[in-house]
C-alpha cells in the first residue's frame, strides 16, 4: 500500500480512457455525445465519457461478428487461447495501482479494497479460467457398432455482456474470462457510472495479444446501448448482472428480437443465521463485513440478520460496536473502511430506506447520510433491530449499508425466515452443529450457502442465484457452460 498523499498525487495524474473501444482502438461515440464520470466522493467531474447507442452497438457488434468468422480468435487451440489471457492476467498486476485507483475514483470504494481484493481477484480470475480451458475434454458419446458419436464444445459467437457498477473491474472479468477463453467475441457494456477500468482493460487486451474485434467496449447509458445490445439480432448469448428489474427487461428484449440466450444474476437479500451455539465473536466480526463490505453495494450482502431471540441482544450489541468501529472517509486514504456511494442519487435512493427503517423498526445505530467534504453520497452503516416482516428494509434490495435484524426460536423458524423472500442467492449459517448446518443448507432455497462464514466465494466454486435472483453460474468450470453450445457430430463407417 502507498501512503495517502501518494494516492492522491498519482490520482490527479491520471489519464482517462474515455471513448468507445470499437475493432482493437478508441473512437468516440458516433453521435459525439457524451457524459460526465463523477467521483462521488468528492461529487467533481473526472472526465467526460463517449456516450455510445444504438449506432456504436451496431458497429460494435460487427467487428466482434467478423472476428468471429474468420477464426482471428474463435479458431485459435485453447492453448494458445490461455497464454494470451495469462498475459493479461499479468498486465493486470502490473497495473495494478492505476486499475486500483480506476475504481476507486469512479465509484467511491476504499483504495484499500481495489488493492488488496478487486484488481488482484480480476488478475486471479482471468489466469484460473485461462488455466481451466484446455482442460476440458470433449465426449465420445457410447454408440457401438460402427458408429462414433462425437460431442464438442463450441463457441456460441458474439457474446453480449452487461456489467454493474458496485465491482466494476471484477465483474466484467467475470463475464469476459469464460466468453474469451472459450473461443467467443464479445462487446461488453460497462456500467455508466464506472467505466473507466473496463477501458483501460480492452487496451491492456490488445498489449496481451488479443486480436481487433475479438473486444470491444461500449460505454453508455442502459436505456440507450444496453437496450440496443439487448436486442440485437447478431448477439448469440446475452449476460448480465444487476438488479432484477433489468434482468426482466434483457429477457423481454431477447424474446422481441432473435431469441438469444440470456443468464442473469441479479438482485438478493441474503439471510445470516446466527445460533446461539455460534462462536459469536467471529459470527458479528463476519456479520459486520458481510453488509458493510463495499459500502453495502454487493448483490449477495448479508442484508437480513436472523438471531436466535436468547442471544439476539448480546449479538447485536457487539455489532454495534463493530458497526462504530467503521471509518469513514475518502477513499484515497488508506485508513478509510468505507467509502461513498455510488452517486448522490443512490444515496438518495439509500436514505429513503432509512427513514422507512425508522418508521417500522428500532435503530440501532447509524440511520443518517452523512457529508464528508465536498460530497454528500456517504451513508452510514446502520442497524435496524426488531424489524417486522412486513417492512420494505427486510423484503427489498437496498444495496447499502443498511441491517435488518429479526429473531427466532427454533430451526424451523429460521427457515421460514430465510426462505421468505423472492431473492435467492446466498445464505449463511453460523452453529456447532454440524448437523444443524447440513440439514439447513439442504433446504435454504439459494445459490450458495456458507457455513460459519459469509459470502464464500473462489473461482473454483460456481456462484449464481435461484428464484428472481437469476440463473446460471459465474466462475468455476460451470462458468464455460453459459458460452459454448454442444454439437454432435455422428460418424458411420
């Protein structure tokens, strides 16, 4: 880690890229529109972005759909295909302070967490996908006689992918390492509010090796080129992850336009279950993490806390204090815990929560949006206790910092708990039992459930949701699955 003074010298001497990446160089947007990236830390504009649509998709897509045909990439052996990547995953690090900073300027999140986690997890990401591809096999189906029934894994084509903006760098490594190592082209659609890293990233592709039109990178606004990419009849597979209401809306736009499969990981509201048998020390240091981290702003936050009722007072007092303990600040400075949201209007967005949370619960401490300097988009983390079942804070997504604490007295009654919710991502347990948390993840209704820890994640491991969470799988050999198709090839001799 640098000091802070160092953060903030290297930060002012940033260049941004800022115009679209279209065929392997930057163009600006063919209207010659633009939008401003703002640091909502400090509410200043950093630089003025292409704004792509409907025309920048178009000619996107077609330079992705011409890589893909003449084989510049889709034809390369897999093996070829991973050192290329590995390469990337290699400028990454070297990198590593000016993709930090990236993110931490273009969406509010302590430089300490981009350091240590979001740029070292996309290089670690991008070098375990390469890795895996040339290790799967294909399939010699058990015809008999004189018959070979081959399956093969094959790209699907042009890859459409659509990023949020709370991991800017993390998740679009996460669409782009299976799409890429598996063959496909792909035009992925970075969040509006922080774009930059996804540019630097396209051009630290090209320094890797990638060949022009195998990425390209559109900035822009979801109404505009999201729609547009959504809906574009030379897009073979659409990803995505956000909120739920999107997701809805990419399935729409692929059932009106050419029936392109769409994966989806969306919104949640994920239940931690904390026993009384539960090492509650560790269980509050995690609880505290598993909704503070990243300002809140994480899909599968433990956004709902359920305590059973004989210890639920003594659990909530030590995470009140771990909640006190939170520093707050700018980002830049290594000492921050937390930083600002997004932006001024999901802060907006947030506080409206908190005032629904004082209406219908009791709080326990936080509750306000703050202003630290210049910017008013800082929330404090808070905690609700004695939240009815009822209320928006425990049913909606919030993506803040923003608890929900209710209690229970018996197992059944933590499931019921849990399970009520449209949400399915995530969940966790936190017991001595071993029985206990077996029997309980069996029937927690989600994607991943993590046992006396929170929010488990390795690129070994798939994570994706069930119920309006979505469907399909990030990460893990699972994660090629969503980009290739299955051919058989029948041979008679």
């Amino acid at each position: 880690m640098l000091s802070y003074d160092e953060y903030q010298s290297k930060a002012a001497g940033l260049s941004f890229r800022n115009q679209c990446w279209i065929d392997g160089a930057f163009v600006p947007a063919v209207s010659g529109e633009t939008f401003a990236a703002i640091n909502p830390a400090t509410g200043k504009k950093l630089t003025d972005v292409a704004r792509g649509s409907a025309a920048d998709i178009d000619r996107a897509v077609a330079s992705a759909r011409a890589a893909f045909e003449d084989g510049r990439w889709s034809r390369k052996t897999p093996g070829e295909r991973k050192e290329v990547l590995l390469r990337l995953a290699q400028l990454i690090r070297d990198n590593l302070t000016e993709l930090a900073l990236l993110d931490t300027l273009d969406m509010g999140k302590p430089i300490s967490e981009t350091v240590n986690v979001d740029v070292p997890g996309s290089a670690m990401f991008f070098q375990w996908h390469a890795e895996a591809v040339d290790k799967l096999y294909d399939e010699i189906a058990p015809t008999g006689g004189r018959d070979v029934a081959m399956v093969r894994r094959m790209p699907l084509g042009v890859v459409g992918a659509v990023v949020p903006w709370n991991f800017p760098l993390d998740m679009a490594t996460w669409k782009l390492a299976p799409a890429l190592a598996t063959g496909n082209s792909v035009v992925l659609k970075p969040a509006e509010q922080s774009p930059l890293s996804a540019l630097f990233l396209a051009e630290l592709a090209k320094e890797a090796g990638l060949p022009d039109g195998v990425l390209n990178v559109v900035p822009g606004f979801g109404e505009d080129a999201g729609q547009a990419l959504g809906r574009h009849p030379d897009v073979d597979c659409l990803v995505f992850t956000g909120s739920t209401a999107v997701g809805k809306l990419f399935q729409r736009y692929a059932g009106e336009s050419n029936m392109k499969q769409v994966w989806l990981e969306t919104g949640g509201k994920s239940p931690n279950l904390i026993f009384a048998d539960a090492d509650l020390d560790k269980a509050a240091d995690m609880a505290a993490f598993g909704i503070f981290f990243n300002q809140g702003e994480v899909c599968s936050a433990n956004s709902r806390l359920l305590v059973q009722k004989d210890i639920a007072e003594v659990f909530i007092a030590k995470l009140k204090t771990r909640a006190e303990a939170i520093k707050q600040g700018d980002p830049l400075d290594p000492e921050t815990t937390m930083g600002a949201m997004v932006d001024a209007q999901h802060a907006t967005r947030v506080a409206s929560y908190l005032a629904v949370g004082k209406e219908d619960a009791r709080l326990v401490t936080g509750g306000n949006r703050i202003t630290i300097g210049s910017s008013d988009a800082f929330v404090q983390p808070t905690i609700f206790a004695d939240v009815p079942a009822h209320s928006r804070i425990v049913r909606e997504e919030i993506f803040g910092p923003v608890l929900a604490v209710q209690t229970f007295d018996t197992d059944e009654d933590a499931l019921a708990l849990a399970n009520d919710t449209e949400f399915g991502l995530a969940a966790s347990i936190w017991t001595a039992d071993l029985s206990r948390a077996m029997d309980l993840s069996d029937r927690l209704n989600v994607g991943t459930v993590s046992v006396n820890t929170v929010d488990a994640l390795s690129p070994m491991t798939p994570f994706g949701g069930v119920k309006q969470s979505g469907f399909g799988r990030d990460l893990s050999i699972h994660s090629f699955d969503k980009y290739t198709a299955l051919k058989t090839i029948w041979v008679k001799y």
